[in-house]
C-alpha cells in the first residue's frame, strides 16, 4: 500500500531516461571482474552477470552501472545480437547479451559517470571514521545538491574502504550496514549502491552465492541472507521498495535537525507531510533530543514497535512519517 502524497515510480525503457529518471533511480554499481564467476576461473565475467540478474533485479533496483566501462553496444549491434547473426564469442557479443537481457528484467545497464560526476564526491569518504565526520560529508553533501543535475549520493565504491570496517566497530558490522542502508536510502541524491554492500561485506572480495558454512563469507553470503527476514539483504529490499513508493524521499526537501551530537536526525519534507530520520551514529546507546513522533515506518533493529522510548540502540536508525 503506498502512503498519502506518494506514489509508485514506473519501469522505464533505456531510450528516454532523463534527468528526472536520475532524480527518482537507484543505481547499483559494479565490477565485472569481482562479482560473479562464470566459467569457474575464479574471476568475475560477463556470462557470470547476466546468471544473477535476478538477482539485481529483486532489489528493485533501477539500473546496473558497470564500473569502467564507458562504451555500451550500438543499436546496430543490438539489432544483430537480437536476429542471432553472429555468435557470441566476443566480450562485445557477451555486452550486448548483457544489455538484452537487462532489458528483459526491465533494468537498464549503464556505462560509467566515475570521472565526470564522483571526483569530488569520494575522497571525503575515504576517511570517514567518526560522527562528526559523517555529519560533515552529509553537510557537504546538502550543499552540492542541485536538482537541475544529476547528483549521486555514494557511501561505498571500489576505491574507497567497506564503511563496515571503518566506521565504528566490527561488532556491530550489522548494525552500521542497516544504518547506512537507512541513511542513504532516505537522503537527498540519487543512491548508488556498490556492489556486496546490500550484504555488509567489509572488504572487496568476490561475493559469495552459496551456502559454504566452512567460509568465512557465510554470513555475508547471499543464500544465507535470502533466508534471514532480518538480514542486511532483506533491510536494503524494504528500504529500496520505501523509497521507490515515496514522493517525500524521492523528491522532498531536506533539513538537518540539531541533536545530540551523536544523532544524525533530518527532516524530508513534501507538501503538508514529512519523513523524520534519527539515526545513532555511535556504539552507544543514547537518547534522542528530537521528540520521536509520528507513526514508524522502519527500524534497524527488528524488535522496535513504537517510539515511546527515545532511547537510541547503538547503530539504531528510525524512519517515522510525521
């Protein structure tokens, strides 16, 4: 069911995306070479991507950005991948494979805005350690915010260490991936996702599909998360299909709200009706100076029911319409 003043943002084709596609999309970034391995070589490859479309595609997500590449097939070489003139053998006739196959799942495939749009958004996060940091990006964030652009809003990337090694601590590596889940997803900008952080994953590693419980990577895996209700998986698909069902979070304005300085709390707002986030920043539990009000849409911890207590969980982050 969506929510007064809100409404579903419908598939669209990759022939007439426009700036206000950008403004209401999730991109979700990726590299080929360490995402899924298809011919059992032990690195990523095309044939590997297309096998977990599916994937992508659960996570109502809107496009798939390859990272470095830059040239996508032509029309021409689309029409002939279509007809099957030629056999597919070429890293090319696999692009094109790749671009069919996207559409058919209504995903559009993207090349790469890298050097054009995120030079001067990636480098303040490298070192992103502590809240005030946080709040700092954030600010600088709010500022370079201009609707008559195009303005990706990137917390995770290839060049840039997993937010869930470097923020906080690893205890609580769940907990920090659900918050940012909940921050990016609900923040001005357009969300682009980096591939494995929809798991928690804490380094660069290729993302591991299947159960191997003798792996480390069992608990970021993704068969072990699809069976988790409760996983970071599972949060990022609520809050995706949240922002995807909300004119607030898409289009609204955004204000920051002063709290206690280990609270990052802020106010989107569109019409008469208004999205309030309070998020914990710290590995302590604190108490809100924002009165929690409004009905809560969301919580980072499963067991939250209501906002009587403003007793903030560490990582904690609530999501209210007001």
């Amino acid at each position: 069911m969506l929510m007064d003043g809100q409404t579903k943002t419908t598939s669209v084709k990759s022939s007439d995306y426009n700036l206000d596609w950008w403004r209401h999309a999730v991109i979700y970034r990726l590299n080929v070479a360490n995402f899924a391995d298809g011919d059992d070589d032990n690195v990523g490859d095309l044939h590997g991507l297309i096998d977990h479309l599916d994937y992508l595609a659960s996570l109502n997500i809107d496009a798939v950005q390859l990272i470095g590449v830059t040239n996508l097939p032509d029309s021409n070489a689309l029409m002939a991948s279509r007809r099957g003139d030629a056999e597919v053998c070429s890293e090319r006739d696999y692009l094109c494979q790749l671009v069919l196959a996207a559409e058919q799942r209504k995903l559009w495939l993207l090349p790469d805005f890298a050097e054009q749009y995120l030079s001067d958004r990636l480098q303040p996060l490298a070192g992103l350690r502590r809240p005030a940091q946080l709040l700092q990006y954030l600010t600088g964030q709010l500022q370079m915010d201009d609707v008559t652009t195009i303005n990706p809003f990137i917390i995770e990337d290839i060049s840039l260490p997993r937010l869930t090694a470097q923020f906080g601590s690893t205890t609580y590596r769940t907990e920090i991936a659900k918050m940012f889940a909940a921050i990016q997803l609900t923040w001005t900008g357009t969300p682009c996702l980096y591939q494995g952080q929809e798991l928690g994953l804490v380094n660069h590693t290729m993302i591991s599909w299947g159960y191997d419980p003798d792996s480390d990577l069992y608990a970021v895996s993704v068969a072990t998360q699809e069976d988790d209700a409760t996983s970071i998986l599972n949060f990022y698909r609520q809050m995706i299909n949240l922002r995807k069902s909300s004119l607030i979070l898409q289009d609204g304005s955004v204000q920051l709200v002063q709290d206690n300085r280990a609270v990052l709390c802020y106010l989107r707002g569109y019409g008469d009706r208004g999205i309030l986030v309070v998020a914990n920043l710290s590995h302590r539990p604190v108490e809100a100076r924002t009165p929690l009000v409004g009905r809560l849409l969301t919580s980072t911890y499963a067991g939250r029911s209501d906002l009587s207590d403003r007793r903030l969980a560490p990582y904690e982050a609530l999501v209210m319409m007001v």
